[in-house]
C-alpha cells in the first residue's frame, strides 16, 4: 500500500496563505481604485492603428461589383455583376513580389485603375489593408498600405501628443516597436450624440494632420455604449451567483451540504485569486478575463468533485478509520490523477499562450495561474472546510452525548 | 448492452456527425470563391443578376434559333423542359432539338426567360442554404463589422405621454427592424446580418470587410416614408426599354447609365414586395416624381382592418389636420394616377387614386399579411423610435487571417502536446486515450456545424480547454484500472472495474461543469458566449468517448485480440 501522505496537517497554514493572498487583492483593489477596466465595462472607442503608408490607390469604374480581399499571401479582387464575367483576380505574393510588378499586373482587369504612391521596389509582402474606408472599389480612391520593416520606430509620445486635441486619451504599444502598431482609447463621457463616428473622424483628422495623408492604417475598431457596458457588468454579476447557487444545490443532492459548502468557498477562493492576480498585474479586466474566471469556476470544481468521490468510497471501504484518516487516504490516492489533468490541461492552456497575442494571451495566463489556484484549492481549502465541519458537528455531537448524560444523572 | 451494439452506435454517431460537417466542408474546400460572393450577396442581389444573365443569354438563344445554331451547352438543361412541354401539348418531338425547336416549345419569350432565369436563381440560392448550414466564421476570423443598436424606448414614451405596454415595445422594435431592413442594400460584397437581441436591440453584422460607410447608411436615421405620385407613362416606357437593355441600364452603382431614358422631374426606384420569408423581394421597377406628394410624419396613426361587406383585409390611415389638407389637394389633382408609399428608395406599395380624399385614407386590395406590412410601413412614420448605437466593433480582414493562424497554432500546439504527453505517460493505453481524443474533436465541430454556431477565438480556446480538460475522464479512469491491477486483478476484471468505479467521478464533476457552462453561455453574445457553448458541448462528448469508445477499444482489445495485460504504465507489466 501506498504512504498517505498527511495533507490535513498543513490545513491550517494554507488558509492563512490563502487569505494574506486574497486579502493583498482587496488592498491592491483599493490601492489602484479598481481594476484596469477594458472597454466592455467602460464605455468608449478603442482603436488599434498601424502607422503604414499608403503603397497603392485603386479606382474602380468597370460596370460590375468589385470587392478587394486581402491576406498575409495574395491580394484578391473579386469582380462580380451579370454583363462581366464573375472572377477573381488572384494575385499571390509569391509571383508579384515587388509593387511594380503588382500594379502593372492589376492595371490589366477592365475598368480598375492603380494608381502607384510609393516606389516600384517596395516588398509586396508588406502590404497591410485598413479596417477603414470602403473594400468595395468605386470611384473614391481605395488606399492599400504597407510597413517597411526598416522604417523608423513612431514614438508613443509623437502619437499622444498628435491626439492631445481629443481629451484624455490613452495611447499603448502593442508588439515590436518596430511594427508600429498602437491601441488608442478615449473614454465616452456620454454627452455627445454620435461619440462612435465622430471621435472615428477626430482620430483620423488628428493623425493625418501629425504625421500626413494616409499614413496609417486602422486594424481594428471597437465602440461600447454606457448602456451596453452597465448592461454587462449586472449580468456577469447576476450569472455567476446563479451558478454557484446551483453547484450548491446539485453537490448537496449528490453528497451532503457541507461538502457543497466546501466546494463552493473552494471555487470562490479561486475567483478571488484570480481577481488578486489580475489587480496586481493591471491586466485588462473585460468580457474575456470574466470568461477566465467563469472557467475556473468550472475546472475546480471538477477537480473537487473527484476528490470528494474518492472520499465517499474511502469512507465506505474503512468505516473503521478516522474521517481526517480517510480523507488523506482519499487525497493521496487521487493525487497523481490531480497531478496528470492539471498537466495535461496546463499543457493545453499553455499552447494558447504561446501561439496567440492580445486578450486571447491574458486570457490563457488568467487560466494558468487560476489553474495552480483551482489544484491547490481542491485540496487544501475544499477538503479543510469539509473537515472542519465534520470536526465541529463530531464535537457537537460529543458535547450533546455529554449533555444527555449530565441530564439522565440529574434526573 | 452487447458490445456489437455499442459499436454500432458509435458507428451512426461518426456518420451523423460527418452527415453534420459536410455543409461545411463543402463550403469551404468546395465551393469557387466567385459562387461564394455571389452567393453571400442578397436575394435581391442574386435576383437581378439571374434575370440579367438569362436576358442575355435569351438574346443570344433567339439568334441562334434564327441562325438555325444548336443550343449552347450551359443551356442543354433547357431541352429537359422542352421535352416535357411538347409531351404536355402532345405534340410530336421534333428529330433534332436545335435552337428553334427548343424556344418553340415554350409558349413565349417570357416563359422561356422565366425558365433560364430560374435555374440561375435556384443555383445560387442553393449555395446560400449550403452557407446558412455551414459554421460560420466569428468577425474576429473573418473581419467585418458589427453594431448593437438599442431602441430608445424612453423618448417614445415621452411622445406618447403614457407608459409602453408590452405590445407598444414590440411594435417599435418591429418597426425599427423593418426600417432597417428595408435599407439591405443590392450592393456590396455580403448580405447583412440584422437579428433582434432581447427586447429592445437590434444587431447588425456586416461580415468579410470593415465597411462603416455602409453600415452607416444601414443605421442612421429614423427611415423616411413619403408618399409620391408614380408617373405611368414613363413606367411603362421603362419597363420596355430595360427589357431591351437588361445589362447596361444600371451601372455598377445602381445608377442609370442613361439618364435620359426618363423624364428629368422622376427617379426610378424598385417596388418590393415581402417573400414568406420576410425578405424584401423585388417585384419590378417604377418611375415615381422626384417631389414628395406628403410627407410620412403627417400619419397620426394605421390599422388593419376588414370590409364590412367583402372580408376582405384593408389598411386605414389618419393624418393630421395640415397632412389631410395637402392630401386633399394633391389627391384631386391627381385623380385616376396612382399614388407610392415609399421607404427610403423602396416603393413599398402602390395604389389608384380613385377620389379625392382628405384624412381617413382606405388602401384595399391585398391580403392579410401584406396589409399588416403596409400598416406596419406607416406606422414607422407616425411613431418613429430613436436608435443609438450601443456597441460597435470592425475588425481588418488581415487581422482576422492572423487569429485564424494563431488559433490554429495553438488548437494543433495543445493537442499535440496533449497526445505525446498520454502516450509517454500511459503506453498502450495513450493511444487509445488518442483516437478519443479525435474523435471528440470531430464531434465537437460537427455539433457546432450542426446547430449553425459561429466559430471565434474563444470558442477555439474553448476547444483547446476542452481537449485539455477531457483527457480527464480518460486519465481517472486509467488511473483506477492501474490501481486495480495493482491488486493483481486481470486485464478484463481490472478494466471492468476501472470503468465502474470512476463512473460517477466523472459523471458528477462533468455534471457540475456542464452547469457552469451553461450558465455561461447566457451572458451576452460576445467572447464568452461563443467560449461556453463550445466548452458545454466539449463535456457531453468527451463524456461519450471516455465511457462509451474508450471503453469499447478496451473490450476490443480482449476479446478480439485476445490480450492478457494492459500496456498502462511503465510499471506495472
């Protein structure tokens, strides 16, 4: 037989470290006056720009439908109509490697003219497309950008500096200098009509009036109301309440309540790591991050479950030793499953880290430290609530013995 | 339960699942990019470029019926119908079907355009049912843009100086709906999405490409209803000429290449009636007066209502004091002409000005449910509801190729990492912890597929997670087996009882996670309701493999390769 190992010894001690944590979070909460809200739970326009000139301007006047598509390996342009043959233009950057030769390619389609802004020479590879203006071609000028790699880094105090007109605006790096990317964020305040277009306007204006016509690309545009925002916050509020409501009502159906209350505090001390971690990382607390925690919610108590299973079948096959005996029986011999899910899982979760950017990269990193949380919580803080009680209820129950005793002998 | 049996089920499952996925595959692997543009454009878009194509290829038929020329071969599939009606008049098959002997078999030009026109139409539309039973690609993947759009319930409340009962709400937004669906335009590269989110919002999806201008024009405004006089003369001398032109009237922007072919003081503009299915069809085009007859925001109020005397369904409307004068006037001037109801540039319905009329105006002749569209129609005008963008998100279509690149890294990375771990760690045993592994994978997109989700990040996180988390069921049950062998049982007697005993573990805690899932999948319709659904339908079916497959490859194992001992650790022989 296996050595047991004697987890409840440690109970006590890993209560008090998880509560210095949780209690840090609190401080931290405070410290910072609350999290560093993302743009679901505040209302504004987030706009991630790409300083990238323009390389091309195309016009289209043929009699069909034309459609641009663009990605990391061809530029495709769709020409689509009944009196011009549908087709797609494909044109792989493998072939046209340089500008020149693209340009001079897609001069060939009917009715689209291309106009050439930078040099012949430039890299195809290094065309971008926005998220602004019009993909269908038309009369207007359709601008396709491009990022030299050996441009000159943009500064991020140029680029605040160039939106100083629109108010408190916050302006981030994202990736490499190099790639010149930036996320702009302006707060809506709520008093003025149409905040979304018009601040869109004000950006663009700002910046071509800082740094020139068509110098930057636009790759992605977010916009949240205060409606939608207020909206938001109560129903995550509202949900995971209800969730752990039923949790409660399942695990007390299929155990007993106590174990339904350690599983509970279990998994809400989890959440509440999680918050701690995310306070004092400043990382982005939106939609994404409560999806993290709400996962959690969900790994841990899985994890719990099997312990608690393994402790019901213990209590049943020794119902001669202590329950502190059978539940660190229980514990140890479902350790190494504990052990080879969390890995398995982390491994997974891992994967997601290292292969995505962005909110999908915090995400994955709120999961592997809720992940660590969710293992230690199962079994030091689920099984300790589940001790403790059964603890407090045996000496309940001695005292009530006592008790009846001491009244038989008065009597 | 026989284990030929369980193997039969598993069996139809993989073949349900496929029969799920195809849609999907085809449409993506299968279908030419130009048939899917065409295809995601609007019914009204794939309409007008099935008539315009068989106009062209009607012409085309007639000189070669003349020329005494075959039928073309993209046009074989004529002889079909000709066959059949020259069976219906019973008269005798000509010997050789050529041009003329198929065009002689319809009753007019018209009928054989209809023909060619349909066959067009249903090709395209069939691609567009193949793209609605397909996954859908989130905006994050394909770029594009959304807007949540709220009815402002509140103002209206104001206007009417009394609380909204429920009806009133639903009314509004069912205006508000019509309104903006009524401004699909027949341009641009994808049809939009625009659904109801709960009770007071609309959402609004351009998928493909970040277009604001268009969506802009989908949203802004109240929508503007006013009523025109149609110019009958010139209707017709269009409706000629463009059966004459059919491909060089408009140009690509929908604008007349020859505006001279109407009058200066008129504007054509498409008369749209609903489908059943609540689409915008259009019927034919009419030329109106450019000048408003009467605005909209004279209706005070419309009903439906029916003919004491015939039943038959009618639409009443009141107008103000000021709007029944200008009525009174413009419809005595007007006597015998018809009048158009117009929304934005759709004519929504047209009707003969019998007499003059001044406030309470009778339209008749059409059925129940067109008569409740045009009473809706106008009571767009009369109670307007105020929309105000709540939420807006456009995303580059490039950014979209680097998160589809990067979930793809990640799904493969995970699984990949998954799967070396489980076969280093437990042998033989890994591998079958493998094949369930794929197929839950395979049955967790054919789910998605089948119930029409959309795929985004998260859900592809959702997915990753899932891989992770439900080599758990697989792993406490060969962590059980391991034990049982231990205890010396047999390979049979220790699988037996590995299964059985790790059956409510894994029951209750994927019981419990199911939960949470659920009630994730409510919040909202961003990142995690997209995460939640795929982490739901992840715990069914790794539940179905680990208890149902994997155990069957076990049984496999036994009793048809007649093996004695588990390969499940390096440990235990």
């Amino acid at each position: 037989m296996k050595h047991i190992i004697k987890f409840s010894k440690s109970f006590l001690p890993a209560v008090i470290i998880s509560l210095v944590l949780i209690i840090s979070g609190i401080v931290g909460y405070v410290v910072y006056g609350g999290f560093n809200l993302g743009v679901d739970f505040q209302a504004g326009l987030i706009q991630e720009i790409q300083f990238a000139p323009t390389a091309l301007k195309l016009t289209y006047t043929g009699k069909g439908v034309a459609g641009i598509s663009m990605d990391k390996n061809k530029l495709e342009i769709v020409i689509s109509g009944s009196d011009v043959e549908k087709k797609t233009y494909s044109y792989p950057y493998a072939s046209y490697q340089n500008l020149g030769s693209l340009a001079d390619a897609m001069a060939g389609i009917e009715g689209l003219s291309v106009e050439l802004v930078a040099g012949r020479d430039v890299a195809t590879n290094t065309l971008v497309q926005s998220a602004q203006g019009n993909p269908r071609l038309g009369s207007v000028p359709y601008g396709i950008h491009y990022v030299t790699p050996e441009a000159e880094p943009v500064s991020i105090a140029d680029v605040r500096k160039a939106l100083t007109s629109l108010g408190s605006v916050s302006v981030q790096n994202l990736g490499q200098p190099k790639d010149r990317k930036f996320l702009i964020r302006i707060e809506d305040k709520g008093n003025e009509a149409d905040f979304a277009k018009v601040t869109a306007e004000r950006i663009s204006t700002a910046l071509t009036n800082a740094f020139g016509e068509g110098q930057v690309a636009i790759s992605r545009t977010d916009y949240v109301g205060a409606r939608f925002s207020k909206h938001l916050t109560e129903q995550a509020g509202l949900l995971l309440f209800l969730t752990m409501l039923l949790i409660l009502v399942y695990v007390s159906f299929r155990f007993q309540f106590h174990y339904a209350a350690g599983a509970v505090l279990a998994i809400l001390h989890d959440a509440l790591i999680m918050v701690a971690f995310i306070v004092w990382t400043r990382m982005e607390f939106n939609t994404t991050t409560i999806a993290a925690i709400l996962t959690i919610l969900g790994y841990s108590i899985n994890d719990t479950i099997v312990i608690f299973d393994r402790i019901r079948e213990t209590l049943k096959l020794y119902p001669d030793s202590s329950f502190e005996d059978n539940m660190n029986r229980a514990i140890t011999e479902t350790l190494s499953r504990t052990f080879i899910t969390t890995i398995t899982t982390m491994f997974a979760v891992f994967s997601l880290f290292l292969f995505t950017t962005g909110t999908m990269k915090d995400f994955a990193l709120a999961l592997l430290v809720g992940m660590t949380s969710g293992t230690y919580s199962t079994i030091f803080i689920a099984s300790a609530v589940v001790l403790f009680w059964e603890k407090r209820v045996k000496k309940n129950k001695v005292k009530a013995a006592v008790a009846a005793n001491a009244s038989l002998k008065k009597a | 339960m026989s284990k030929r049996y369980r193997f039969f089920i598993i069996l139809a499952t993989v073949a349900i699942a496929f029969a799920f996925l195809y849609p999907t595959l085809r449409w993506y692997f299968m279908v030419p990019k130009e048939d899917q543009t065409l295809a995601l454009g609007s019914r009204e878009q794939i309409k007008s470029y099935a008539n315009r194509k068989a106009q062209v290829d009607i012409k085309e038929l007639k000189e070669l019926a003349k020329s005494g020329g075959d039928v073309p071969e993209r046009l074989t599939f004529l002889i079909k119908i000709a066959k059949e009606n020259y069976k219906l008049a019973k008269l005798p098959a000509p010997k050789k079907w050529d041009a003329r002997a198929v065009l002689s078999a319809f009753a007019g030009e018209k009928e054989a355009l209809d023909a060619i026109e349909s066959k067009y139409r249903e090709e395209i539309l069939a691609l567009k049912d193949l793209h609605s039973s397909a996954v859908q690609l989130g905006l994050d993947l394909s770029g594009g843009m959304s807007v949540v759009i709220q009815a402002n319930l509140d103002s209206l409340k104001e206007r009417l100086g009394r609380d909204l009962t429920d009806a009133d709400k639903e009314d509004a937004l069912n205006r508000a709906l019509e309104v903006l669906n009524s401004r699909i335009d027949k341009f641009g590269l994808t049809e939009p999405v625009i659904r109801r989110q709960g009770n007071d919002q609309i959402y609004v999806e351009i998928p493909g490409a970040a277009d604001p201008e268009r969506i802009n024009s989908i949203i802004m405004g109240k929508g503007r209803l006013a009523f025109h006089i149609v110019d009958d003369e010139a209707t017709t001398a269009f409706r000629t000429y463009y059966s004459q032109h059919p491909s060089d009237t408009f140009d690509g922007e929908g604008k007349l290449i020859n505006p001279s072919v109407i009058p200066a003081d008129t504007v054509v503009r498409g008369l749209y009636n609903k489908d059943k299915y609540g689409l915008d069809t259009f019927v034919d085009y009419i030329v109106i007066k450019k000048e408003v007859g009467l605005d909209g925001n004279h209706i005070k109020n419309a009903l439906v209502d029916r003919d004491q005397i015939t039943g038959r369904p009618e639409v009443t409307f009141l107008l103000d004091t000021e709007g029944g004068d200008l009525f009174y006037k413009l419809t005595s001037a007007n006597v015998g002409k018809s009048l158009a109801i117009v929304l934005d540039d759709k004519v929504k319905s047209y009707a003969r000005i019998q007499e003059p009329i001044r406030d309470s105006v009778r339209l008749t002749g059409f059925g129940a449910d067109e008569a409740n569209n045009i009473a809706l129609i106008l009571r767009t005008a009369a109670l307007p509801v105020d929309l105000e963008v709540v939420n807006q998100q456009a995303i580059g279509a490039s950014l979209g190729e680097d998160t589809i690149r990067q979930g793809l890294n990640a799904l493969l990375g995970g699984i990949a990492a998954v799967m070396i771990f489980m076969l280093l760690y437990y042998k033989g045993a890994g591998i079958n912890a493998m094949i369930a592994q794929i197929l839950n994978l395979f049955l967790m997109f054919s789910v998605l597929s089948a119930f029409n989700l959309t795929l985004t990040l998260p859900s592809i996180a959702g997915f990753i997670l899932t891989i992770g988390m439900a080599v758990d069921a697989n792993v406490i049950i060969f962590e059980r087996i391991k034990e049982e062998l231990r205890l010396g049982k047999s390979r049979k007697a220790a699988i037996d009882a590995g299964f059985d005993k790790a059956f409510w573990a894994i029951m209750d805690s994927n019981i419990t996670t199911f939960i949470a899932a659920l009630f994730l999948s409510q919040l909202g319709t961003g990142p995690i309701q997209g995460f939640a659904v795929s982490l739901a339908i992840g715990v069914i079916s790794s539940v179905f493999t680990a208890l149902f497959v994997s155990r069957l490859i076990f049984d496999f194992g036994t009793d048809v390769l007649k093996q004695k001992s588990v390969s499940i650790s390096w440990r235990i022989k």
